[in-house]
C-alpha cells in the first residue's frame, strides 16, 4: 500500500501544556497509534511459534517456587510521610508531597492468568487515594474489577490516563473522572505541589478483537521541588529513556519493569530484561532502582526467580548502584533515599 493511502493524524489533548519543542502529538496513521514514527503490531506468527516451540527452561521454571514477600497491613495508607509501597506487578501505592497515586491498580486474578501471591491488605480497604496513574490499557495494567473497588472506596479518584483510554474508563463507571494525554504532555488536574508527565514507552494496546493500538501507551514522570520519580509502564529498550533525562532531568526513583521478557523473539520490542531495565535506569541517571512487574503473574517464559537473581548480580557486578527490593507492602520512605 502506497504512503498517500494511509491516514495520518498527529493528536495530542489540545488543553494540556506540552513539554517537547515543536512536537505535534501522537502520530496515528488510520486512528492506530505509532510507536513514536513506527507502526508496531505483535505479529501472529511469533505468537504461535512461542505457543508451538518448547521452553528452554521449562523444567527449571516448574521447579522454582519464588514469589515475591508480601509485608501484611495498610499503615502505610495512613501515614503522612513521601514514599511508595509495591503493591504487586506494576501497582504502587505513591504519596508525594501530602498527594497519593496508585499506578495501574490489578489487585486480584486476571482473565486466564491467577495470581501468585496477595496484596498487604485487602483491595477495599486501600483508601486515601488522590489519583490513579494508567499507563495503557492491557488487562494486566488496567483492570475493571479493581479499579471498580478503587473508585468505589474512593470517590474522590481521579483518573489520568492516555490518549483515549476515555471509552473503557467510562464502560467501567461513567462518573470515574479522568483526563487523557499524549506523550509530553503535564496533566493539569493535580495540584501545583506535584507536576505528572505523560511521557513514552515503546509498547502496544490491545483488549479486544478489533482495538489494535486504538489507545495510547506511555510512562509517567512525578515532580516536586525535592524528588522526580519515573515510573516506566510496560516498555522495550528504546531511545526515549535518554529524551526523557534531557527534558525533565535524572531520576532520583526509578520504578523499572524486569518481567515478561522471555522468548525474546516475542518480548523484547514491548518489554525489558533486567539488563535493559538497568542500561535504561543508567541512561535516566537514575538513583534508586525498585523493580516491578515480575512474580505477581506468570505471563512468559523465564522462570519467576530469575528477574531479581539477574538484579542481585548485575548489582554486584557494580553495573548497578541503587538497586532496592522491597517486599509488597513494604513500606520504602524517599526521606531514606536521598
């Protein structure tokens, strides 16, 4: 198909400051997102070559147990000090400057996939909760049920999330509040104390039969005077790590994926191995390292120890300075990281 039959669109939210001199917006081309200029589509045949082919490590990966500590209680919802607590896959629970955040809230079994070990409280019980950070919208990040419970404990929430991601925010509770943006774009609902950056990701969107890339993907940057945290979404290694540093500066807290990333024939343009999450960690400058998406789900092939081994050696190593390994529930205080 020649160039000129495509329909190309640069869209941002027209309301929002955007933080990247001269860019245009998200490219789509026939309403599908780009991956920044390139069409990215998970091709079928990888998939059903990953489903035929036999796991390198499948005995070792039956054999190995490990899930990740779950620290039991939710003190840490009614404290008043900066820090964050893993509450399990990407979902954080993040207080900055008095304001809180949960990032991609799956708190129980997704469909098809169980999960391998529980939250520090019960869902409805996490309260206090100012905003909710959605970095895309596959099912592992941005889940009906939970966010049906987060809002319903929370009525005050509101939602910042992608380029329309409004349809299935809506479908879940049409008075959930929330505002979209493209990449390079601040939100303006949060108070002045935080500023929150939508900023890339080299990833993809899909829930259903006919949705492919109908809705954005990205990463969210937090800033205030004293901290600015990165908080990568699901991402392959891409050049938007080192852009980000240049725009908004080094990280003093990077909340990194390390999962999912094998077979790599299938993994590696959406998702990073601990090597890459580290190389991406070193390009942000960034000071403490907190892994995520990894023991919570059994979505791939690498077996569920094998994420934070390969950060234990990659820290010893010396490759990587700040590497940090909290418990869910823990409570990790940023007054200590500094």
């Amino acid at each position: 198909m020649q160039q000129n039959n495509h329909h190309i669109r640069h869209i941002k939210n027209d309301r929002l400051e955007t933080i990247k001199p001269g860019y245009r917006g998200n490219k789509t081309v026939n309403g599908r997102f780009a991956n920044g200029d390139e069409l990215f589509k998970p091709e079928l045949k990888q998939v059903l070559k990953w489903q035929l082919s036999r796991n390198p490590q499948r005995e070792q990966k039956k054999l190995d147990h490990y899930t990740p500590h779950v620290q039991e209680g939710n003190n840490f919802l009614h404290d008043d000090r900066d820090m964050l607590v893993w509450l399990g896959h990407s979902a954080f629970f993040i207080r900055l400057n008095g304001i809180t955040f949960l990032t991609d809230p799956v708190l129980y079994d997704i469909p098809m996939v169980k999960r391998r070990v529980g939250t520090p409280c019960s869902p409805e019980d996490i309260r206090n909760i100012d905003f909710l950070l959605l970095s895309h919208a596959h099912r592992d990040h941005l889940d009906k049920k939970s966010l049906q419970t987060v809002y319903g404990a929370n009525p005050q929430v509101k939602a910042l999330a992608p380029l329309r991601a409004g349809d299935i925010l809506r479908s879940i509770n049409p008075h959930l509040p929330y505002q979209e943006a493209g990449w390079y774009q601040k939100y303006d609902l949060v108070p002045g104390s935080v500023e929150v950056y939508f900023m890339p990701a080299s990833h993809w969107h899909r829930r259903g039969l006919t949705d492919m890339n109908k809705v954005l993907w990205g990463s969210f940057v937090l800033k205030t005077p004293t901290h600015t945290l990165y908080f990568a979404g699901d991402t392959g290694f891409a050049p938007h790590f080192e852009e980000i540093e240049e725009l908004l500066g080094p990280m003093d807290v990077c909340l990194m994926p390390v999962g999912a990333y094998k077979p790599s024939f299938l993994m590696q343009k959406s998702h990073l191995s601990p090597h890459e999450a580290v190389k991406a960690y070193n390009l942000l400058h960034g000071g403490t390292f907190i892994p995520m998406h990894y023991g919570t789900y059994d979505l791939s092939d690498e077996p569920p120890s094998e994420p934070v081994r390969l950060l234990e050696q990659i820290a010893a190593s010396g490759m990587l300075q700040g590497l940090r390994i909290p418990a869910i529930g823990e409570p990790v205080l940023l007054q200590d990281l500094l």
